[in-house]
C-alpha cells in the first residue's frame, strides 16, 4: 500500500477522460495512493513538460510519445499503447441528425451548419483545420465557426453557441446533453493512438508503474469501448 500522502502526477490527453473517470482511476486509487490529473490536449501537455513541469506519467498521442522517447523525458521500456480514437461529429440531444455518410454528405452538413464548433489546440482541431482546405471549406466554415481554445467542443452544442461538434469520439461522449452522430466518413478519418509511459523525473515511481499497469486490464478495455475508444493493446 503506498504512502497515504503520495500523489501520483498525470498529465493525459483529453480523450481518454470518460474510460479514466468510468473506471481507470477509480481502479488505480482502489489498488492503492491517490492520483492528481492535470487534462489538456497533447499540444498543452508537451508544451508543460517543454517548461520543466513535472509528473510522474503521461498519456499523449503516439508521435509526441516518439518525441518524448527521442529526447531523453520518458522511460522507453515503460511505453505502452493505450487506445485508438476516431474523429468524429455531435449535435445537441433531440437535434436532427445530418447525413455524415459520405465525403459530399459531410460537406454539404459543415456549409448547412450555423456553427461548427473545434478545438484549436486539440488533435481533432488541429487535424479538422487541416481537413477544411481539402475540402474546399476552410472559408465556408471558419466564417461562422465556433473556435475553443482547448476543452470539449461539444459543451458549445448545449450552450446554443453551435449546432456541430467536432472532436474525438470519446471527447464528444462526455459531454451529457448532446448526441453522437458518428464517425467522419473513412475518406477522410484519421485513426489516431495514444501511448502512455513514465517520465525519467518521476517521483512517485510506485504510482506511476501502478497506474500503467491499470491501463491494459480486460476491465479497462471495456471502458475504452464504453466510451467511444478501441483498446490499442
């Protein structure tokens, strides 16, 4: 049992909120110490850790992870793939659901849209930013957008401030309140993983070890799937 006062420092990336809250943390804390999670896109967090904040563990996508391994900041033999995320589409609970079943079906729901809501900072933004010229929209769209800095895109739908959002799929779940209409059309999907590992300056290596360890249970894959994700494991 760890020291009743260690404090397991995270830094995740927002897709994984709903399976960590549903049941990865409560699982870890149950094993023992206590963890404190500092949520953030990849982006935010590679900028942090950059700035010499310290953690114990991280959970990024796979490419920041290959950074964090080439440059000296994590433990290599401690990485681990977590899940895979899909880019997806959201309306507020009730709405009609519009036809997202093909490349020209997505076009014609972005340009119809009021607002469409994305995240600057997050993987879904910065990969739906890129998106929006290739589809001839980046004006269209961007015009009337509804633009976060970082957080959870859907919250827009339910404060009336856009009538799409677009984000991850298990960043979409969390929000209550709205309705998931599906992934992007494969066309244009983009599978993105998720790798978690442990930072050379841990401090509370014990937690750390602990909750990667709590990340490739047959219960955690079923959270991944509960909330939108594919287990990566």
């Amino acid at each position: 049992m760890a020291d009743a006062q260690t404090v397991t420092r995270l830094k995740c990336a927002l897709v994984v909120r709903g399976a960590f809250d549903a049941h990865v943390i409560p699982a870890c804390e149950a094993a023992g110490g206590r963890t404190a999670i500092h949520w953030a896109p990849t982006t935010v967090i590679m900028k942090a850790l950059a700035e010499g904040e310290a953690a114990d563990a991280v959970v990024v996508l796979s490419d920041a992870m290959d950074r964090l391994i080439a440059e000296g900041r994590v433990e290599p033999e401690s990485r681990v793939d977590v899940v895979r995320s899909r880019y997806g589409i959201a309306v507020k609970a009730g709405a009609p659901h519009p036809d997202i079943t093909s490349v020209e079906a997505l076009k014609r729901t972005l340009v119809e849209a009021r607002s469409v809501a994305y995240s600057r900072a997050g993987a879904s933004g910065i990969y739906f930013a890129g998106l929006l010229p290739r589809l001839g929209l980046a004006d269209a769209v961007n015009a009337r957008a509804t633009i976060i800095p970082q957080g959870f895109t859907a919250e827009k739908l339910v404060s009336g401030e856009a009538d799409i959002a677009v984000q991850q799929i298990s960043e979409l779940m969390v929000v209550p309140g709205i309705a998931v209409v599906g992934p992007f059309p494969e066309p244009v999907q983009e599978v993105t993983t998720f790798a978690a590992a442990i930072l050379r300056d841990a401090t509370d290596r014990a937690g750390a070890a602990r909750f990667l360890a709590g990340l490739t249970t047959p219960a955690a894959a079923a959270a991944y799937r509960a909330s939108g994700l594919e287990p990566a494991f």
